[in-house]
C-alpha cells in the first residue's frame, strides 16, 4: 500500500478520533499539547485541577533519586532501548487496568529514572521492532508482579482518553532512541504520541518519532482501535523466552486492510462484538540481535511489588465507559502467543478493553 493511500486514511482515523474527543471544560488543553523539556521544564504535575470532572492526577511528574522505590507514584516514563524502558501499570496490588487507567504509574527496567523498579524475572521475553516513524515493544511478563490481578484481561493507556487528558491523567513520555536525537544518549526528547496495552501477561507499546509528520504520528499510534489489542494494533513475532532488536518494516495500521485489490477500513464498533474483517499481518523485519535476560537488566531485583504509601484520591465523577460481551481467553504459548480476552469488570471510570494480544 502506497504512503499516500495510507495518508489518506490516516486523516480518516484522525477525524473519528477527534470526533469521540470531549475535552473536559475545567481542564480544556489536551495532554498531547501539554510539552515540557526534560528535565527542567517539567512541572511537579502536569494536571492538577481539583475542578476537572476526574479531579488531578494522583501521582507527580518530577521523579528523580528520592521518588525511585517500589512505592513511587512516579508518572513520567521512559522509553529507550531493550535494556531501558518503561510500561504502565498499577499503584496498588491486585488491580485492573479498567478501574486503575487514570492513576497506572511507570515502572522501568532500569534505575535511574525515579520510578518503581520491574522486579527481575517479571518479564520473561521482549522483542523490539525499530522502524522510521516509531519504535515497538512487545512481550511477555509475569503481572502480577506489576501489580496487576492474575486475571486481568487488561486495556490501553494512552495520552489522549475520552477527555484528551490521558491514561493515565498527567502521564508524560520521553525518549532518547530516536535518529532526530542524534545518538545522544544524555538528552531525551518528549515524545507527544504513544500507546501501551497490558494484560493477559502480555504487554505491547508503541512511541511515535515527534520528529515524524503528524500525520504519521496519528496513524502509527493513535487510539481508536482500543478494543483490538495487540494484535491488530501492534502486529509482532515475540516469543516468550526471546529477547531481541530487530530492524522493520512500517505496520499497516489497525482499521486499514486490502481485500480483492481494494484498500478497506474497519471501524470499531461503539457497542456490540468487536470483530474485525480481517487478519493483521506482521511487518517484515531484519538484523535481529538476540540478547541474554540476565545481561540486559542487571539493576533489576527480585522486590515485591508493595502498596503505594498514597494511593491517591479516589476517583469520583463521571466518563465515557466502553465494554463488550466476554469471552474466554487463550492461554499464552511460548512461540508467537496468542491471546483474546474481554474485560468482564466495570471501573467507575475505567475505559474497558477486550484484549487481542501478539498474533
């Protein structure tokens, strides 16, 4: 498929999103154009109006070697390279993502970023796609020592939600792994589009290149297909037990698919099953390094996830609410695992997700 016939539909996915978006009046500005140069620029909260419908964030964005434990409420994260990223995921044991999105915080496989720490062990095969407009991370984990329950189909996070302040509220990104930053290391550029699934033990993110067009940004991570999971959003050959950097081909977005010739999308359904016409394919990739567990996360330990000594406030008022009929998901195999599951719990304000996990 041409990137122009992409482009076009692109502006399509762009145009449904914005049309479900509904900005909350006390706090109008969306997440994605809320930018900070890391690390001086960086508020302690990025969203702290008490007045807002889902009220301030619940954790802080200045994380440094005071806030770094297990009970960090840490929600600036990171994503660089195999050995050094982050994912989100829950402040308190045993939760799921559908009642938690809002408060999740980061929790990285490298010290230094003021986070909670991944215990070691906790995950058990990564494979990153790297490509010209985006960088992809998938893989297998043990979640419950994300502090996540043990059945937790689970969901997406993502800086925009229904009223463009992001899941989690405040959650900030940045990299250093990109070609526009110029190799260097020491200085991280905020990246404004990215999205992350987590459930069934299985994870995926992807971090769009901000110095990528907007158009590719939108496309390469955008958020409408919230239902799909991994599959179908970040099409990918991790194997559980693998840890590997490979270089990619471009994804064909969720939603675009050709059948007999023609150039189709799929539009996810606002109620009812979620079944989509077609099956992802898996980008081609290349010059894959394979890498040892125990060499890349060496100042991992095996901690006990512990209860945060703040949970934060409670959530109270009222949000867009997405579900779907349940079904019982797969048991993840160790080769190419695939996973389908239906969150069959409803948070007060949690979005819920049926989870497609990696194909």
């Amino acid at each position: 498929m041409s990137r122009s016939a992409l482009s076009a539909l692109f502006v399509v996915a762009l145009a449904a999103k914005s049309a479900f978006a509904q900005p909350d009046p006390a706090d109008p500005t969306p997440l994605v154009s809320k930018t900070y140069a890391y690390p001086s620029g960086i508020p302690y909260q990025v969203d702290y109006n008490t007045a807002a419908i889902r009220g301030p964030q619940t954790g802080y964005n200045i994380c440094n070697s005071t806030t770094e434990n297990q009970d960090s409420l840490c929600q600036t994260s990171m994503v660089n390279h195999i050995d050094d990223f982050c994912l989100w995921a829950p402040p308190m044991p045993n939760a799921t993502i559908g009642d938690t999105e809002q408060e999740e915080v980061a929790w990285c496989t490298k010290p230094g970023h003021g986070t909670r720490l991944i215990p070691a062990g906790a995950l058990t095969g990564v494979q990153v796609l790297v490509t010209s407009a985006y960088i992809q991370i998938a893989g297998f984990m043990d979640q419950t020592q994300l502090n996540m329950n043990a059945e937790d189909y689970g969901g997406e996070l993502d800086p925009h939600g229904a009223d463009l302040r992001g899941n989690p509220l405040g959650g900030l990104m940045y990299s250093n792994a990109f070609p526009s930053n110029n190799g260097n290391n020491n200085s991280y550029q905020q990246v404004i589009d990215w999205t992350n699934f987590m459930g069934s033990d299985i994870f995926c993110i992807t971090i769009c290149d901000p110095a990528s067009s907007q158009t590719d940004q939108d496309g390469y991570c955008q958020n409408i297909y919230d239902l799909m999971g991994c599959t179908y959003n970040m099409p990918n050959a991790a194997q559980n037990g693998t840890f590997e950097v490979c270089d990619s081909d471009l994804k064909t977005p969720a939603g675009i698919y050709v059948t007999n010739g023609v150039t189709m999308t799929y539009s996810q359904p606002a109620t009812g099953p979620v079944d989509p016409p077609y099956t992802p394919v898996t980008p081609a990739s290349s010059n894959c390094v394979t890498y040892q567990s125990a060499a890349l996360y060496t100042g991992l330990t095996a901690a006990t996830p512990t209860a945060s000594g703040s949970s934060g406030a409670s959530a109270t008022g009222a949000a867009a609410t997405k579900s779907s009929g349940s079904s019982s998901p797969a048991s993840p195999t160790t080769n190419a695992a695939m996973a389908v599951g239906v969150s069959s719990v409803t948070g007060v304000l949690g979005t819920l997700f049926a989870m497609a996990f990696l194909s």
